[in-house]
C-alpha cells in the first residue's frame, strides 16, 4: 500500500509527542501551521505555539529569540520563503549567534509545482551550506525524518530542514531504519557505479539501482540527508569501490549535492562525476512526479543516466 504520510506530518507527530513531556519545545510558523501539518500541534499545545503570519524575517528572529531564553525552537515556513526572505536572521541570529533553532522548510524543491519559480526553492542547499555553522537536511522518507527530528531535539544547534509537501515512497520500515546522526546510510553496495542522493530523490534512486542491476550494472546507493556536514568517509569508500560516481538531487546544478560530492572526490580519488539535478532554468509547470520525469530524476532517467555515465568512462 503506498504510504499517506508526508514527511511533514512526522515532523508533528514527533514533536507533539516530545512536547508532552518537554515544555521547552515551541513550534513558530508564519501563516503556515496548515501547510506545514502543524495544526493538531497549534491545537494541542496552544501555549508553546507561536502563529507569526507572513513575516518569515520575524518568525527567524523570534525563534532565535526563545532559544536564547532556552527553547528549543522550531521554526517552519516555505522553503521557498524562508531560505531567502530570511537569509540574514537565519545566518546572522540563529548560525552566528549559534542558537538552537532548526528552521524547517516545508514544501521544498518543486513541491508547489504548477505555482512556478516563485514557489520552488531549489537553491535553498547552496544558500544554507554556505553559512558557517547551519546543517542542511534533507530526510528521504517519514521514519528517517522521525530519527532526525528527535535527534534534533536533543542538540542545542542550529540547522536547515527542508521536506517537500506530498507524501513519498517509503524507503525504510519503522523497525528498520537505521539512522546516525551525520552519518550517511548506505542502502546498496555496488562495484559499477555509485549513487549518492539527498530527500525525495532517494527512493527512485534505490528503485533506479534495482534497475539497473537487472541490467547487469552494479550500483550502489547512499542517502546522504546530511548535505552540511556532508559525511566524506562515506562518499569517498562510495567513490573508491565503483568506477563512476552519479549524484541526484532536487535542486539547481550548483552549490548543492553534487558539487560538494565533485569537489570531496576530485580531492580525494579522483572518478567521473555526474550531478543529476533540476535545470539553470525555471523548470516546467507540472506536478512533481511530472516535474522530476522530464528531466530524468525518476528511477528510468536516472538508471539512463547511471548507464550512460559508465558506458563513457
């Protein structure tokens, strides 16, 4: 049965059974707690939820303000909105006053779809990265964002989260998931080719893997949901025990993903990498399952992509 869950909803269920015991857990969101699946939160603990309407700018600041006060603060608004309305709060009161604030961007990549480059947000991994003490994840299903969000709510820094709007293939169980906090998991071994990819593009990664074994190609595949700090170990024994290297991400082709793959390996063991990404271009109007076949981030365009790569080695 295909999974009704977005990950977003985890995000609440998480929280709202920590904020049973936890009353230092405030929820901030700016005319989003809809969007966001935060209502049953708002509803169920109205004194650690904070509504700010539109006004991410202020809904950033605010946050980092109750953490300062010892709150753990989180922050959700459009992904789209809130890695650029925001970008100096987000860099300046909660990275460089180094408050314990995760900002959650909800509805990210091309999950708005028909609304257009106003409502996608695919630079928001290269924005957030670039700001000296902000994380960056991006969980692959609802059980990993589960085991992120409760890690998160035992640290004290700041962090970037973004998940998308639709509920996706799960590409884990509730009894098996297994999750370090930084660490990527490896989901496939593979002698061929190696997949690296972040958030939604995981799970047509691992189907795009079965694809391609089929075909006689070995692949293996990494969910890197920690794009900041990206786990290096990881992508160079990834990148040292295959012959190509094909990264996958929702999001533009530079200062993401794939760059930071290019430049760890390039550093370290040199391979042919590929960045499988969204286009230097307002992409096309469409759902994100429409959006993501057009360009080749489903699991046929990326098992094209992968074969392709290897055959040109």
């Amino acid at each position: 049965m295909a999974n009704k869950i977005p990950n977003r909803q985890a995000i609440c269920d998480t929280l709202l059974k920590a904020a049973a015991t936890d009353k230092d857990i405030v929820v901030l969101c700016s005319d989003s707690r809809g969007s966001a699946s935060l209502t049953k939160f708002a509803d169920t603990y109205p004194e650690q939820f904070v509504e700010m309407g539109i006004a991410e700018q202020d809904l950033v600041s605010v946050a980092a303000g109750l953490a300062s006060c010892g709150k753990k603060a989180f922050a959700a608004s459009p992904a789209c909105f809130l890695t650029t309305r925001s970008y100096e709060q987000a860099k300046i009161d909660c990275a460089y006053s180094n408050t314990n604030v995760t900002l959650i961007g909800i509805s990210g990549g091309v999950s708005y779809g028909a609304l257009g480059m106003s409502h996608h947000s695919a630079q928001d991994i290269a924005a957030m990265s670039a700001i000296p003490n902000m994380r960056v994840y991006l969980p692959s299903d609802r059980f990993q964002t589960a085991k992120l969000v409760e890690a998160l709510l035992r640290d004290t820094k700041p962090a970037y989260l973004r998940v998308g709007r639709n509920p996706v293939e799960d590409v884990y169980t509730e009894d098996a998931c297994p999750f370090e906090m930084d660490k990527a998991t490896v989901l496939a071994e593979g002698s061929d080719v190696a997949i690296i990819a972040c958030g939604e593009m995981v799970r047509p990664a691992l189907d795009a893997a079965a694809l391609l074994n089929a075909q006689g190609i070995s692949a293996g595949v990494l969910d890197m949901y920690c794009v900041k700090p990206l786990d290096r170990e990881a992508v160079l024994k990834a990148a040292r025990g295959a012959k190509v290297v094909l990264t996958v991400e929702e999001h533009a082709p530079f200062g993401g993903l794939g760059s930071m793959v290019a430049q760890v390996v390039g550093e370290e063991c040199p391979r042919k990498v590929k960045n499988l990404s969204l286009p230097d271009a307002p992409v096309i109007t469409g759902t994100s399952k429409e959006v993501f076949a057009y360009y080749g981030l489903d699991a046929a365009g990326i098992a094209k992509s992968a074969a392709q790569l290897l055959a040109n080695c």
